[in-house]
C-alpha cells in the first residue's frame, strides 16, 4: 500500500516540477488556480495516506472532486456574469454544474462519480461512512477497508492527472 501511494506522491510530484515557472496567461489565472488547487488537496490526501492519517485524507476526497468540477465548469461553461460571480464564491450548486458539463469531454469520465457526492459529503463532514470506518471491535481506530484506500489512492491521482491536462488548453 505505501508503495502505490509513494508511486503517486512521485507522478504529482513529477507534474509539479513541469508547471513551476509555467507562463499562464492572465485571463487563465483563475481557472489554473483552481486546477492547482485540486492537484493540492489530492496530494494532501496521499501524504495525509503515507502518514497513516486515512480519516482526513477521506474527508479530501470531496474538495478534490468539486474544486475539479468547479474548475471545468469556469473554464468551459460559465458566462462572463456566472465567472464574475464565481469570482466571489456565488457558484451554481454542484448539480448544475454537473448537469452543464454532461456534454464535455474534459468532464465525461469524472461526472459519473457524482453518483457517489453522498459518499462524499459523508466522508467530508464526519457522517455515517467515516463512523462506520472507525468502529471495530471495542477500539475506535481508523479502520478503512484496503480496497477503498486504494480507490483513494487511485481517485486522487486521477484527478491530479486530469487537472494537470487542463494546463494545456
């Protein structure tokens, strides 16, 4: 298990190095900014991983997801008035951007996971899915199932990779 997450603790790393110093455009500095900020929350998920620290690294998985999302969307969809708004926290509800990016093909693989914002949601703000991977036994400890780590560890650098590529518009 640490070895997939050093594995991709080096390929975020390794996006990182061809971005520093990369000229961006002014009117891109926002969308890049937020692509960047993605990239960020998921390569806190894989440190807070290494660490052994799954609770937090869970509760990211969210932010990764809908920063992403938000970063298409403002990039590929939204007007001049809905950036404008944007630009002072005023975003569509995830659903709406879900349902305007159904169409893009930057967007296609990844709207399917907002199947699972409940998930999310729970891991983020200490619901049921976050409990339940603390009870076992008579300790409270984390307690998550090897195969959703590795989701994680899988979701993360996925969507890393894919706001790398947003760089290249």
């Amino acid at each position: 298990m640490q070895e997939k997450i050093d594995e991709a603790l080096k390929v975020i790393d390794w996006i990182y190095d061809q971005l520093d110093g990369l000229p961006v455009k002014h009117e891109l500095h926002i969308p890049c900014a937020r692509y960047y900020i993605s990239m960020q929350h998921a390569n806190g998920a894989l440190a807070l991983l290494r660490l052994n620290s799954p609770t937090p690294a869970f509760a990211l998985a969210r932010p990764i997801y809908e920063t992403f999302m938000r970063s298409i969307w403002y990039s590929h969809k939204a007007s001049e008035d809905e950036r404008e708004r944007a630009q002072n926290d005023d975003f569509p509800t995830l659903s709406k951007i879900v349902k305007s990016l159904e169409d893009d093909p930057a967007a296609t693989n990844i709207i399917k996971q907002y199947e699972n914002i409940n998930v999310l949601h729970s891991y983020t703000h200490g619901g049921s899915y976050q409990i339940l991977n603390h009870i076992g036994g008579t300790n409270l400890k984390p307690n998550f199932d090897e195969k959703e780590v590795l989701i994680l560890i899988d979701w993360s650098l996925r969507l890393a990779i894919a706001c790398s590529f947003q760089f290249c518009h």
